[in-house]
C-alpha cells in the first residue's frame, strides 16, 4: 500500500516504524506537516519521497492508496471530510471525534461517500490482547462480568493535549478511550453500553480539563467496563487489563512489567520506552514498542481488509461508540449521577438477557457456593428452589 501519513509527529513516527517494518512492503509515500521543514525532515528520517504541507493536495494526489490521519484531534474531522470527499479510503487515530456528533458526521461522510475507513485503535490489537479476545470468545473465562482497564502516565508530550479545544477533554479523552474499547471487546461490542457515572478531577496540572478519572460503564448484560485514566501518574505508563468472567479471570500488562526488568546504577544512555520517567535504577524497557503496542497487528487488519472488501475490526461506527460513551462520561463529572448514553445510530442487539448463572445441586436446591475447607471437607452453599432459603452443608 502506498500510505499518505497526515502528521508527522510521535503517532506519524510509531505508524511509520510499524508500516515499514523490517522488510515490510507497505510504504509510507507522501507525508503531510504543518510546517515543510518538519514534513521535509520527517521524509529524510523515513525514506519517504513526497513531504508536503499541503494537506488537501496530499490527500488529493493519484499515487496513493490510503490516507492516515494521525493530526491532532481538532483536525481529524477535516482530514476525514477531506478524504471522503477525495472518494480516498481513510484511517483515523483515536479518539475518533472530540464529540459523539463529531464522530457521527465522519461515520455518516464515509459511509455516504463509500469509501473504506478503519479506525486505529491499537490497544485491542497488541499480541497479549488478541491471544485474551480468542480465550474469551471461545469461552475460556464464561461470561465477562467485569473489564477494568487502566492507561495512566504523567501526561502528554505536545501542547495541543492540553487545550481543551484543540483535544476536546484531558485524560478521558485522550486514554478513556483506549481504556472503554478495550472493555468493548471483552464484553461483546454486540451489547448496548447504557449508562456511565464517572469520577474527575484536575489534581495536578494547571490546565482546564482532566488529568485523572475513573468511570464505569454499564451494559445491558450487567456487564461492568471500568476504566481508570491519569496524566498525572509517576513512574512511567502502567497499561494494564483485568478481564473477571464467570468462569475464569484474565490479567495483561502491557508495558511495566513486560517481562524484561534491568537495573542500572550508571544509567541506560539511550531511550528505555514511552513516558519512562527515568533512565536509572530498576527500568523496564520493552523489546519491540509497535509490535507490544497492537500497532503491526492492526496495520495488518486494516490493510488487509482493504485490499479484501471486508470491515476491519475497528471501524469508525465503534469510534462513534466510544465517542458517545466519553459524552456520557462527561456529563456523569458535572451531574455526579448515572447518565445515559445517548446513541442515535445502534447496530448491536436489541435487546440482551441479563448474565445468569444457575447450577443446580440436587432436585430441590440451586448451588450457590462450593469451597474445600482448610481442615480437607468440603462446604456447599444452597438455596432451595420453592422457598428460597439459604443454608450450607458439609459434602
Ligand atoms: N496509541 C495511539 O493510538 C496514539 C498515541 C498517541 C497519539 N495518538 C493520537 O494521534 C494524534 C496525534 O498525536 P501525536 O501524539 O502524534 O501528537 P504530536 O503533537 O506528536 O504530533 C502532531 C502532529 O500534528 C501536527 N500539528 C499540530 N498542530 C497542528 C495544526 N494546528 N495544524 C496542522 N498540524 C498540526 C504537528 O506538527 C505534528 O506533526 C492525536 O489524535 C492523538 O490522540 C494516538
């Protein structure tokens, strides 16, 4: 695929690093800045023959195959309006819109317009996250009762993150995002997110919106997607999962403890990964950053379902998704209630069953609990049928 990079900032460098590859053949051909010096430079970086800072006339251009837009959240609209019009197949970084309305219009302009859109949410592609999505799916945990997710760090690296108008909120957001697709997908993108209540605060930074929340969205299953969010978070990114099912549990980190731990006296000279706070004492590197962040795995998904005339797994209906729960979210900080999320457009299930669990012990009672005790017996719970009378036994 010949790839027209909108960006050329730290997203536009990790996208490039995964498209390329080692010996990949997807290329990033023309790359847009805002300035032609940072596009020029960011073309030598890359290898990359056009650099430009005209955006309409990269998106425009007869040698491309696929526009990515990786611009700051206020521009995504623009670029994506741009693309559809261009009749160009588009991939949009997260978040999707600053608004669930923003994020409507840009579902609504590729779908009327035809053309391929994918939506970059990398954190449900990393390889520890497509291994757990298959255990769920062919119900090695049960049901999933509870997704909490967390993506929490000491902020972010530009100046735009900051401005509520350019980003369109802090931390919720920018990682609320993440946290909220993530739970999604473990719970069945299929059940209708009804309602969030959701905590907020600036603790830290002099800034207008939130460097910290933590949110609970309810599903229609009874399911709970939890998210916890932080910019003002020490010690480096803590990306972590916790995925309760009936019948089993699943805990993924992604980036503290990934499984290589060094420490060093002297210190590490060069970069030891993102957002680690320092380069001294006990450190945790990680060994290959696109791949351990679900970037090559979701490059693969989008171009491959390109080129097949298929959906990708993320397309800009779940960023819509996403978008309307981050409302609600937002709405929950002021009001400091439950709030509904609103979806105008809804393509899950109509209606679902509430998740139950019901094991029966004997003709009369229900088993509720069943525990081998520290002296070897063992101890059930019941709940008898007619009467609903608890007790317990030894067995
Ligand atoms: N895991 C992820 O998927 C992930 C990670 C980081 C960022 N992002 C997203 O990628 C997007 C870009 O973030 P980033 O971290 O690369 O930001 P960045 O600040 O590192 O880079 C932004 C790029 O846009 C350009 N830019 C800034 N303001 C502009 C303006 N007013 N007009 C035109 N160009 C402008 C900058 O020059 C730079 O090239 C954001 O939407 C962010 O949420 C996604």
């Amino acid at each position: 695929m010949r790839v027209c990079l909108l960006g050329a900032g730290l997203i536009g460098m990790f996208y490039t690093m995964s498209l390329h590859g080692k010996r990949g053949r997807d290329r990033v051909s023309v790359v847009y800045s805002r300035t032609q010096k940072s596009a020029d430079q960011f073309a030598k970086q890359w290898e990359i023959p056009v650099a430009t800072n005209d955006m309409l006339a990269a998106i425009e251009r007869d040698d491309i195959d696929v526009v990515i837009v990786a611009l700051p959240n206020h521009l995504h609209k623009t670029a994506v309006m741009a693309a559809a019009k261009a009749g160009k197949p588009v991939l949009c970084t997260k978040p999707l819109g600053r608004t669930a309305a923003e994020a409507q219009e840009m579902m609504e302009a590729v779908e009327s317009a035809g053309v391929f859109a994918g939506y970059l949410e990398d954190l449900v592609y990393t390889p520890k996250t497509l291994k757990a999505l298959k255990s769920v799916r062919g119900g090695a945990i049960g049901d999933v009762l509870w997704v909490r997710s967390r993506e929490t760090h000491s902020g972010p690296h530009s100046d735009w993150f900051w401005n509520q108008e350019m980003s369109g909120g802090g931390a919720i957001i920018d990682m609320g995002c993440h946290c909220i697709e993530i739970a999604r997908n473990f719970i069945g993108k299929e059940i209708r997110p009804v309602e969030v209540v959701c905590w907020a605060d600036t603790q830290v930074h002099p800034i207008e919106t939130e460097d910290h929340a933590i949110g609970m969205v309810r599903y229609e299953n009874g399911a709970i997607g939890q998210f916890e969010v932080s910019w003002a978070f020490r010690g480096g990114m803590d990306l972590r999962d916790e995925v309760a099912g009936t019948e089993g549990t699943i805990w993924l980190n992604h980036w503290l403890r990934t499984g290589m731990e060094m420490f060093s006296a002297c210190g590490e000279a060069d970069y030891v990964a993102e957002k680690a706070e320092s380069s001294k004492g006990w450190l945790f590197p990680v060994g290959d950053e696109p791949s351990a962040l679900g970037y090559v795995d979701m490059f693969t998904d989008v171009l491959d379902a390109l080129e097949q005339g298929r959906e990708p797994s993320e397309t800009f209906y779940d960023g819509y998704v996403v978008n309307a729960i981050m409302d609600a979210a937002y709405q929950s900080v002021k009001s400091k209630r439950w709030e509904p999320i609103s979806l105008p457009v809804w393509r899950g299930q109509e209606k679902t069953d509430h998740i139950s669990v019901s094991r029966d012990f004997d003709d009369e009672h229900h088993l509720v609990k069943q525990e081998r005790m520290p002296d070897g017996s063992t101890k059930v719970i019941l709940k008898n049928k007619t009467t609903g009378e608890i007790s317990q036994r030894i067995v």
